[in-house]
C-alpha cells in the first residue's frame, strides 16, 4: 500500500484541511499518516474559532517516527500553524523520504484575492521559498499572485494563467499547478506547467455559478493521492477536477446544505469508481 503523510490542521468543524484529506485519501487506498499543524474549532471563515498552534508537538513526532524507521510516498503540506513549521515540512522530506517520495505543497493560505486570518506577506514569501524546493505545488491565483508579487486578476484568461505559471516556475519547483482557473467565463480547472519539458498541461470541466469553501483542499487532496498511487499528472489533475465539481454538484443537490463546506462524503463513491478504471 502507498503511504502518505499530509501535514495540516484540525478544523474540527468545517470540511477542510484533515478532516477531508483523512478520507478522501483512504478512500483512494493510500495509509495516510497526519501531523497536525494546529487545532481550531471552525476552520477561519466563522467568528470567535479557537485556535491551538501544535508547532511544538511537531519535533517529538517526527523524532518518534525517525526511531521506528518510517518512509513515504509523498508528503503533502497544507494549511501551516506557524513561519517554523515550513522548516518542519523540510525536515519531514528530508527524514522520511527515499529517492523516490514526492514532496507536494498546498500554500494553503489565501483566496479571492486576501490572505486568510493570521497570515502576513512576510509568511507568504517564507512559503514560496518552500515551494520552490517542492516537486509539484499547487496554489491558487491568489496565492500565486502573493508568491510572486505579481497581480491578481482572476478574469486574466489563459496568457495570464500561462505567465502567472512561469513566475511560479521560478521559484523552482518542477512541476507548477494553478488551481480554480477559469480560461473562459463557463468552464473551471487546472493548468500545469513542467519547467524542465516546458509542457503545459490543462484540464476543465462545468463552471458553477457557486463556491464554496475547502474545494481547494478538497482538489489538492485528490490530485495528492493520485500522483501518490501512480496515475501520472494530467489523468490525476482530471480526477480532482471532475470530483470537486462532482462534490460541488452533491452539495447543491441537498436543499439543506452547510454554508461552511461542500458535501465530498456522498461523492466518495464516484471517487472510488474514478480512480478503479
Ligand atoms: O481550506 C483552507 C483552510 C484550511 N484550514 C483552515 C482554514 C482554511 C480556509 O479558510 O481556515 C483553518
């Protein structure tokens, strides 16, 4: 079985983060070890969230699973508690990788043109440089945009996601993905840009007129799993689309739907049938 360790916080209420790259990554039959980066009671777009940094947990449980001789597939951050847990995200590939694991960055950290609570320029660019270090990351325009102090333009059409790609290029990541871009006004994807065959790679489906909060973990999550089972980028950057706007579709369906989160656990079962063809 393919292992995994994702590195993000504990939304405890909230669909994002761990608690749906738990299950979605089991669903594609990987072991998925976790290190919690922080614990909050909501994820940050409700009022009043508790908010406990594990930054210090960190260091014993990594040198816990150093003692038992623990490797993976791939690491895969997300959303960090804190400026020193970028350096634990290197220490984790460094300590548990072999030639061939994967090292994947969400930085998750931003969107629709802000950063979320709590998160500064300063730390945006800490993160870019863990980026460029990365073997494939995967932003959004706006974290993009704040990685490379370039402009936010979410209507920029596909000449600027091409240009926003090659300044992530830049940072020095082989493999540079920008998340929820839209080319034209009615379809939503993914475009990829390999720096070393200087290929682009893209993939869209149906644009909704909704969103909604934690597709884009939702997205890294499967996109994640799938380069971590072997499914190659452009046929994983397929699988995570489809399946977020699968999610999406599942959501909007349920007249009593959460405002807070989409609803991904009635779209388990099209995963499963997804990644079995
Ligand atoms: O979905 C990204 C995310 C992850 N974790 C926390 C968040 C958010 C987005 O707002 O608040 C705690």
């Amino acid at each position: 079985m393919k292992k995994i360790a994702t590195i993000q916080d504990i939304s405890c209420i909230g669909k994002c983060s761990l608690t749906v790259a738990l299950p979605i990554l089991s669903a594609m039959g990987i072991e998925t070890a976790v290190i919690p980066t922080a614990v909050l009671s909501t994820h940050t777009a409700f009022d009043g969230f508790t908010f406990r940094d594990l930054t210090s947990d960190i260091g014993g449980i990594l040198d816990h699973w150093k003692k038992e001789g623990f490797s993976f597939d791939a690491v895969y951050s997300g959303y960090l508690g804190s400026r020193e847990q970028i350096d634990l995200v290197r220490r984790t590939w460094k300590e548990f990788s072999g030639p061939e694991t994967l090292h994947i960055v969400d930085p998750a950290m931003a969107d629709n043109g802000s950063l979320y609570k709590g998160f500064s320029q300063e730390f945006a660019d800490e993160m870019a440089r863990l980026c460029g270090e990365a073997d494939l990351i995967m932003p959004n325009l706006t974290e993009a945009a704040l990685m490379t102090h370039s402009p936010y333009l979410p209507e920029g059409g596909r000449t600027y996601i091409q240009d926003m790609l090659r300044r992530l290029a830049e940072l020095g990541a082989r493999y540079s993905m920008l998340t929820g871009v839209s080319p034209d006004p009615d379809r939503l994807g993914a475009m990829i840009y390999d720096s070393r065959d200087n290929i682009f790679y893209e993939y869209y489906n149906e644009k909704l007129p909704v969103k909604f909060h934690g597709t884009g973990d939702i997205f890294a999550s499967c996109m994640a799993g799938g380069m971590t089972i072997g499914k190659g980028l452009e046929e994983s950057m397929a699988i995570a689309v489809d399946y977020t706007l699968e999610c999406i579709r599942a959501t909007t369906a349920n007249p009593g739907y959460n405002w807070y989160g989409v609803d991904f656990e009635t779209a388990i079962p099209y995963l499963v049938r997804r990644i079995g063809r």
